[in-house]
C-alpha cells in the first residue's frame, strides 16, 4: 500500500522549500534525485547543503522554521483552491508515460482532469507565427479526431498550439496544455481564457515548474518533452528544421514516438523539414485531406501500457520508513490549529 500521508507531509516540505528566495528549481529537483526528502530537507538543512540560505532568509531554527512550513501549508491551500495538486514521481498517480522517459520530471503539477494523461493522445504542435496552410492542416488534423478516444496535447503558445486547443474544445476533445512556466503564470499574457475553456471542457493543464516560476528559453525546450512524452503520436503541423518545434520533433524520436507530418498534396518539396525529419527521426508525411484515414489507423493502432504498484514502489528513492500526519493538496481544507499546537509543543508538524 502507498504511505498517503508521508507523501502529503513531503508535498508540504517540498512548497516550503519552492517558497524560499535562492532555493531554485534545480536546487529542489537535485535534493529530488538525491533520496533525501524534502521534509528531513527542511527539518536539518545543513545536510541538505541548503544552511547558508536558510539563514541569509531567516528560515534557520526552530522558529525560521515553523515560519516557513506555515508558508508552505498556505501555498498548498492555495493550490487547492485553483483545483491544483502536486504528485511526485514515485506516487502511484504520476503519469506513466512521463515515468517511463529517462528525464522524467521528478513532479508535476496538475489542474484538471488528471484521467486525461493516462489516455491515448495525439501531440499537435507548431509555429508560432503560422501560415493559411498550417492552420487549415492543423484543423483537419483536430477535426478527423472528432468522436474518436483521443485526447490531444500541446503547449499553449500562440499560433499552432493554441488553434490545437481552440478546435479540439471545438470537437469535444479533452486537450491538455503543457506549460513553460509555472501553474500560477499568465503566460503567454491573454491566455487565462483559454485556459478557463480548456478546463471546463474536461480538459487538464499540467506543469512541473514551481508555482510561481516565470519563462525561459530552457524551460521550453524541457516543456518540449513531456508534450512529445504524453502524445502516443507526434504531429508538428507547421515547423523548420531551426525551431522549438524541432526539439520536440526530436524528443519524440528519442521516446519512439510515432511522428507524422503533414502537408497539402503537391507541397512536400517545398518544405525541407519534411526530408530532413524522415532521415533523422523516421518521420512519415502525411498529405492531407487525402491521407487522413492513415493517421486514423495510426491511433487505432495504439496500446497504453498499465504500471502495477509494485513496479512503480520498486522504483522509489525515498525513504519508506518516513512517516508523518495527514495533510493532503486535495480538495478538502488543510487543518487550521497544527500551526498553533506546533507553537505549543515546539515541534514542527509533520518533521
């Protein structure tokens, strides 16, 4: 059985730790990879190399402390209140498809309909800046996947990922957004909407950047390949051999993924990606409308793997014998008096 409460203790530690000025992204995911734990992280923070900090921000003792698990208690509710959880990479939740890459991420914050990420899906993504020909690709692509079992995935970004999304709602499609920043960013700016439409349609945004963590070439390009890792298929309706797409191209590759582009019948030599992706990564091109029904007994053709619990435990870094108290990022309330009770006793909840 999966200890429920020594993960919810961790998720606590681990958005105190995310809340710290100088504590980065890298910072957590090395304290991740390491086995440690982020509550024994916060309980003795010189051994987790994290002292200096601790006492540069006044988080150092007993009282830095219970300070800064108050903070991480408040920013768990406040994931709760958005309908955010946080699920780590050893938890029976976790999507497997992200498990089984050899750069999974070592968390993943999920707003949204996390049945959508164990399903078959369909990646659509491309330029930003799109041409008539790659939009009207990119609906044909959407629109044959209409009463399908698909769900569809892309990034959000202008251009292509957002007109994935916009038809896929369109057609009733459960879609998922794979963000470059954190889940608590409006980014790219105007895209709350969207994102509101994507989620009251069934559909699922995920991140596994900090809450509050803004945009960066890199986070992007990481972004990348956990779109390619979710989509059973890959299919970049419009992109060049120089681009962000290109690096999704190249995870899908990396991941066995199967990847179609498309084009309109009598195009494919004015479009040099075409070649060069058939020869480096075994991508198929796809003319469409005429070919449509390929693509389709493409994803009929698809199986999803089921992990056991017991291979998922098999894979654990952190210490099972860790234990802890209950708190829990889903819906029901955080307890209100283990911040006073904690004052009391002088002893940290759940450390």
């Amino acid at each position: 059985m999966e200890d429920k409460d020594f993960w919810r203790s961790e998720k606590v530690a681990f958005l105190a730790l995310a809340s710290v000025k100088g504590i980065s992204f890298w910072t957590i995911h090395k304290i991740a990879q390491s086995g440690v734990g982020y509550k024994d992280s916060l309980k003795d923070p010189e051994k987790a190399g994290l002292g200096k900090i601790f006492k540069d921000t006044s988080f150092d003792g007993f009282e830095g402390q219970e300070r800064l698990w108050a903070i991480g208690l408040g920013l768990a509710r406040q994931l709760a209140a958005s309908g955010v959880n946080v699920v780590f990479k050893n938890e029976i939740a976790f999507p497997a498809k992200l498990r089984a890459i050899s750069d999974a991420p070592e968390w993943l914050f999920i707003q949204g309909n996390a049945e959508n990420l164990t399903k078959k899906a369909m990646a659509i993504v491309g330029t930003r800046k799109p041409s008539l020909d790659g939009l009207f690709l990119t609906k044909i692509v959407v629109a044959a996947l209409a009463n399908s079992k698909m769900v569809t995935v892309s990034g959000l970004a202008l251009g292509i990922d957002q007109i994935a999304h916009v038809e896929s709602i369109r057609f009733g499609l459960p879609t998922i957004a794979v963000l470059g920043t954190g889940i608590f960013q409006n980014y790219p700016k105007g895209s709350e909407p969207l994102r509101h439409e994507i989620l009251n349609s069934g559909g699922t945004i995920i991140s596994e950047y900090l809450p509050h963590q803004s945009y960066s070439s890199e986070n992007f390009v990481r972004r990348n390949r956990l779109q390619a890792a979710l989509g059973d298929i890959l299919v970049p309706a419009e992109w060049q051999i120089k681009s962000g797409t290109a690096h999704t191209v190249k995870y899908a590759s990396k991941y066995g993924k199967l990847i179609y582009n498309v084009c309109l019948p009598g195009t494919h030599t004015l479009k040099p990606e075409l070649e060069f992706s058939a020869k480096e990564y075994g991508a198929k091109t796809l003319e469409l409308p005429l070919d449509i029904h390929k693509l389709l007994s493409a994803c009929d053709g698809i199986e999803i793997e089921i992990e056991t619990e017991k291979e998922i435990q098999s894979e654990s870094q952190v210490n099972p014998e860790s234990k802890s108290e209950v708190f829990t990022l889903e819906s029901e309330p955080f307890p209100v008096d283990d911040e006073a009770s904690a004052s009391k006793s002088r002893q940290l909840p759940l450390l």
